[in-house]
C-alpha cells in the first residue's frame, strides 16, 4: 500500500459506501478510510497519514467547514475536497478560500470524482516529497548515511575512528576526488568542531609569501607589511588547518612545516618570538610522495610526521554505485542554491551518469548536475536533456570505448546491473524497503529481488528509516 491513505467523511451511510467503493476500485494501492461523523475523521488523523479527504460540508455535529480548519491546523498539506449540493455551492466556494483544496456537487459524476481525487493524490504525493527533501537539505550530510560502495564505506569507517584523535592525517587521491570533503568530516565529527576549520591550498599561494600565510608576519617584516598579521596556524588555534597540495609545496617550506610539527611553535616572518599553537594538521595530496621523496623534492622526515594516519579516497570510477546517492544530494544542494523546488531525474539518465567514467571525479559530476538542473526549467532530467549537455543518454553505449573495449556480456552485464540498482532503489524508496511490495510493483518474484540485491550489495535498511 502507499504511505498515506485517503478518507472519505459523510453521515449518509449509504452515499459514504458508494463512494468508498468506488475509490476502492480506482485507487486499489491506496488504503481508503471512511468516517460517519468529522470528530472520527479528525481522530484518525492522530494514527494515519491521510493525505486527501473527501467530507461532506453539512453535517451533524462538526461540519465540513471546521473539519477543514481543524485538519489543515494539524496538517497544511493535506488536499481537502469539500461534497456539496447544488444548494450550498456557495458555501463550497467559501471553503475554497479557507484552504480546501477543491469541491464536487452531489450528485457526485464518478469520472469526475476519479479526475478530482487523481490530481489531490498527485498534489499531495509532490507536496510530501518536496518536504521530504527539504528536511534532508536542512541536515544533508552525506557521511552520516552507508554508503553503496565498499571502498567508501571503508573511507566512512576511517574517518570516524581518526576524528577521535587529534593526530595529523594524510589523505590522497586524484584530484576531484573529494579530499577536502573527507577533512571537514574528520573536524566536524571531532572534539575540535566548535573550534574554526581553516583551509589554504598550497600552490595557490606565491612562495615568497606562503611562509607569511602560515606563520603570519610582523609590521616592517618586508614591503607591503604595514601591520602585524596572524598567519594560518595561529587562526586555526583550538582548530584544524587542512593544507590542500601539501605535495607542491617548495623545500624551504618544507622544512619549516615540519618545525611547527615537532615544536608546536610559530615564529611570524620577521620576529625573533615564538608563539605556541594547538592546531591539527590534515593535508591533502594527489601527487605520489614516495615517488618524488626518491626524486629529492619531498622530505622524507616531513612525510612521516604527516603520515600518522592516512585516507586514500578512491576515484569515481571505482565506486559507481555511489553515483546515484551524490546526484540526489549534488540536485538538492543545487536546488536549494537556485532556491527551485526539488526535481526528479528519470532512470535512463540516471543510469547515464552512473556508466561514466567521470576523469575529474566528484567534481565533474557535480559541475554536470549544476548544468542539468540549470537547463532543466524546473522539470525532469531525461536522456534528451543529457544529449543537450553533449552526452549520449545511453549507458549501453558509452560502455564500448574505443580506448578500452570491453567484452559484449561484459558491457551487458555492466548495463544491467546499473539499471537494477537503479530501478531497485527508486522502487525501495517508494516502498520503504519493503521486499514484498516491491516484488508486487516490479512483477518480480521476491526470491529475484533478494538475490539481486545481494549481487549488489545493496544495504535496504537505509530506505527504511
């Protein structure tokens, strides 16, 4: 059955039968409720989701008109169609300004009727997801959730038993990949979260002033200096500091970083005074250390004293099945940037962008929802609007590279386990994990939808909370 039900509310018994009836056969993956009276209706409202509401206007007891009031109190959502005669359309279209959602006159066309609670249902259903994913914005953060992949899901585990310490972390992998994402989480899950959490990106800064960013600098240190400044380590006492690129870095640099880690102590640029620092240092590279450590233009010493504990961030390509969940989370935060109402991406699309190789990582794929929901005018993300950003819409093809070919049941197999997961997941959260009514909805046997599941290992305990 669906997540919310629809009620019916009248003192004619028979009428409220019929009507009942009716809807049963229409709406048959709905529960229809019927109430006698507006204090039963109003009651039930406190047990079950009642989404739409059908109430007669007169009746005895409470009427129709302040069963509206009361219920839009308690839910605002809520779509209620108000039952009239011809006699009291008038009071019908007073209602219609107190906040029902719309009215039918007995006695009721059945067509109509049909027409009336499909477009309630519709409204109703658009209104309790946009409200789903508001609330998941408001406390979106993509780490307190498992994770498809199990590469992340060993990243997620990491950075929750290093947020405990207060050791310096090494965290690698390609650029775009999501480092920096990984070091806020590592701050903001530690003891040192209500303290600031400072990010500079190495290479950014020209080397002749990289050392006074660090360290700050004293009024008179060189030209240019007109006043004492703090550098980095002293803005991030009590705190963290993340320093993006710690591989690029020059080797004068080098060994003055690796002063402040033995000492804890800052030295400003141009001052013969040192000033102590509680900071945590988490750096991030994308070049290959040990490499360039046999290159001479690393410090063998400043590796191990960064390297006490490390995370290494898989690229896209090798956790696909997390595609699906950073797309949902990429178009909500994009939505909200846009302030637009959440949207829907269709499976086809979907599964495009989960067959990608994405070569700039997490960072192209976000740039790539940016562009789709700004071209999408407020609507679905289909294939035509992938085509539109330059890609094919069809995951089948984009799986024969000229590059790197692949074997045919290769491909396939790839295609459709893209399509599963995504099909599978779209119908769990509709049904909140629920296995039989899954299998019910897909046509799919329940003993076929458990062996898939475990093919991909999919965790369903998510879409059930």
């Amino acid at each position: 059955m669906n997540p919310f039900c629809i009620g019916v509310v009248d003192d004619d018994t028979d009428f409220l039968k019929g009507i009942i009836r009716h809807l049963e056969k229409q709406f048959h993956t709905y529960d229809i409720l019927g109430f006698s009276s507006g204090e039963a209706a109003l009651a039930a409202f406190q047990e079950k989701e009642i989404g739409v509401l059908l109430s007669d206007l007169r009746m005895p007891g409470m009427s129709g008109h302040e069963l509206l009031t009361r219920v839009l109190a308690q839910n605002p959502y809520v779509c209620v169609i108000m039952i009239t005669g011809f006699a009291t359309v008038e009071n019908a279209v007073q209602s219609l300004k107190t906040g029902a959602w719309d009215f039918i006159t007995k006695p009721v066309e059945r067509q109509a009727l049909f027409h009336t609670v499909e477009r309630a249902v519709q409204h109703y259903a658009l209104a309790r997801e946009n409200q789903r994913l508001k609330s998941l914005v408001s406390g979106l953060n993509t780490t307190d959730q498992k994770w498809e992949s199990r590469a992340m899901s060993q990243v997620q585990e990491k950075i929750s038993a290093m947020a405990v310490t207060d050791y310096t972390v090494l965290v690698t992998g390609e650029s775009g990949s999501g480092k920096e994402f990984v070091a806020r989480e590592i701050h903001r899950l530690s003891r040192r979260s209500a303290s600031e959490c400072h990010a500079l990106n190495c290479p950014a800064i020209p080397e002749p002033l990289l050392e006074s960013e660090l360290f700050g600098h004293v009024k008179g240190a060189f030209t240019g200096a007109e006043r004492n400044r703090d550098g980095f380590f002293m803005a991030a006492d009590k705190g963290t500091l993340i320093l993006d690129e710690i591989g690029d870095i020059s080797l004068p640099i080098q060994a003055k970083l690796l002063k402040f880690l033995q000492d804890r102590e800052v030295k400003p640029v141009g001052s013969s005074r040192s000033r102590t620092a509680d900071v945590r240092i988490i750096a991030l590279t994308n070049q290959d250390l040990p490499t360039r450590i046999q290159n001479k233009i690393f410090r063998e010493d400043l590796y191990y004293r960064l390297n006490v504990l490390s995370i290494h961030v898989p690229p896209l390509r090798e956790r696909q099945e997390d595609i699906p969940r950073l797309v949902r989370c990429f178009m909500i935060q994009t939505c909200r940037e846009m302030n637009m109402d959440p949207m829907e991406i269709e499976p086809a699309a979907m599964a495009w962008l989960s067959s990608q190789p994405w070569p700039g990582n997490v960072r192209e794929l976000l740039n790539m929802v940016r562009r789709l929901v700004v071209f999408s005018n407020g609507g679905p993300i289909d294939s035509a609007l992938i085509r539109l950003m330059g890609g094919h819409g069809d995951p089948a093809a984009d799986m024969v590279s000229p590059n790197e070919p692949v074997p045919y049941k290769t491909a396939k197999k790839q295609a459709l386990d893209i399509f599963s997961r995504t099909y599978l997941t779209r119908l769990f959260e509709h049904t909140r994990g629920n296995i039989s009514e899954t299998a019910r909805i897909s046509g799919l046997e329940r003993a076929s939808i458990q062996k898939i599941i475990r093919r991909l290992d999919m965790d369903i305990s998510r879409f059930r909370s």
